[in-house]
C-alpha cells in the first residue's frame, strides 16, 4: 500500500521569507501523481499543485515550487515571499496513475504559520 | 458552477443513532469519494466509488455504509453512531478521463459532533 509521510507536524515562518514544507511517500509504482493541498481555517480544501511523476521538470505555480526527487520519494514544497494568506494546513496526497481504482492518499499534514 | 455539494454541513447526534451525509456533484464525474478528517490523521479515505454502480471500501470503512445512487449522488450512512465517529467527512469527486482528471474536487465538508 502507498504510505505518504509529512513529518512534521507545526512549522512557522516570517512573512515575505521563503519556507519549505517535506513529504515523502513510498509506492512500487512508476506512474503517479503527488499533490499538495491547502486548507485554510475556511476547512475548503485548495489544490495548490500537482506533479506527474514522468516529467523531471519541478511544478511551479507563482510562488509556489515544488522539489521532486523521485529516487528518494521525496515531494517537498516551497513557498516564496510568505504572505499572512499562506497560512493553513498543507497536505501532502499521492495518487497511482489515473485509474478506474486509483484514489488519492493523503500524508497527516503540517500546520504553516505566517509571522508578520 | 456548484461543483460538489455536501450536507448537511455541521450535525450533532447521540450515541446510537443514525444518520445519512449527503454528496452531490454537477460535473459528470465517474468516480466519487468519501473520506474523514482527524487532528494529525490527515484525510483517511472511508469508502469510494469508481463508477456508477461499485463502491469499495477504503482505508477505514467500519461503521459506515455507502450508496452509489446514480452518477451524481453518493451518500454515507452512520447506522449507529459512536463517538469515535466525530470527525469532519468531505465528499469528493474526479474524472477519469481527459486533462485534469487526476484533480479531486472537494465538497465543503461535513463537521459531525457525536455525544
């Protein structure tokens, strides 16, 4: 079964600095995708990005960046300029490649605060 | 644009008693999903269903019964609820074909209180 690991449980940051987020997961697959989600205290759950496993070139969504080494399983997320709105609960998800079956697994997820 | 629609959205129950959670979703998705929120659980999944007509359980599936009505609608049944069943419950929903069809769309979520 694929298992995603987000080890830390709390982590802060000053706001317009640059903080990032680790996630591993483990799977026997070799065609996936890895997802980062946001939930703010609204409890709406926000795809902030995703990442397909075939390609070797990182996401990027405006301040938002991924580091995808998949010989490590590893899937952190870094977040440029930190703004006061960046703060929320981040999971980390995987999801074996789209499939009738394929569901997505979520890691326990990290609480980001932003200090102004 | 509704997308997915889950009520209600908070409920209190006593030990014992039962409950249906309603999902709907408007984007002619096949596959649909139920999952539960705890604090430093993250989102574990209860139940899903591929298509119209199947369902399977998930990572944590006691307790609770699904329905797959029609496309659209995929409900989950508390029989009898126990207080190891306050949590939050998304519904969620995705296609399985085309660009953008591994994204999962959320409902708004359910908060239920079990005393």
């Amino acid at each position: 079964a694929q298992t995603v690991t987000q080890s830390q449980p709390e982590m802060s940051v000053q706001e317009a600095e640059t903080v990032t987020l680790s996630c591993t997961y483990d799977t026997s697959e070799s065609d996936y995708y890895l997802f980062w989600y946001k939930q703010p205290p609204s409890r709406q759950m926000i795809l902030v990005i995703r990442q397909e496993a075939y390609k070797q070139q990182n996401a990027t969504e405006n301040r938002f960046s991924v580091n995808f080494q998949k010989a490590a399983k590893s899937f952190s997320l870094k977040i440029s300029d930190s703004q006061l709105g960046d703060a929320a609960m981040y999971f980390c998800a995987y999801s074996a490649y789209t499939g009738a079956n394929s569901k997505l697994t979520f890691g326990k997820g990290i609480t980001l605060s932003v200090r102004p | 644009n509704a997308g997915v629609t889950q009520t209600p959205k908070f409920q209190v129950l006593k030990t014992g008693q039962s409950m249906t959670l309603q999902c709907a979703q408007d984007m002619n998705h096949n596959s649909m999903y139920w999952y539960r929120q705890d604090p430093g659980m993250g989102l574990r999944l209860i139940y899903y269903s591929a298509s119209e007509g199947t369902t399977d359980k998930g990572e944590v599936p006691n307790g609770y019964n699904v329905s797959r009505l029609n496309k659209r609608e995929f409900s989950l049944r508390l029989e009898s609820a126990a207080p190891s069943q306050t949590s939050v419950y998304f519904c969620a929903s995705r296609t399985l074909r085309g660009q953008g069809s591994e994204k999962l769309f959320f409902g708004s979520g359910t908060q239920l209180s079990v005393l």
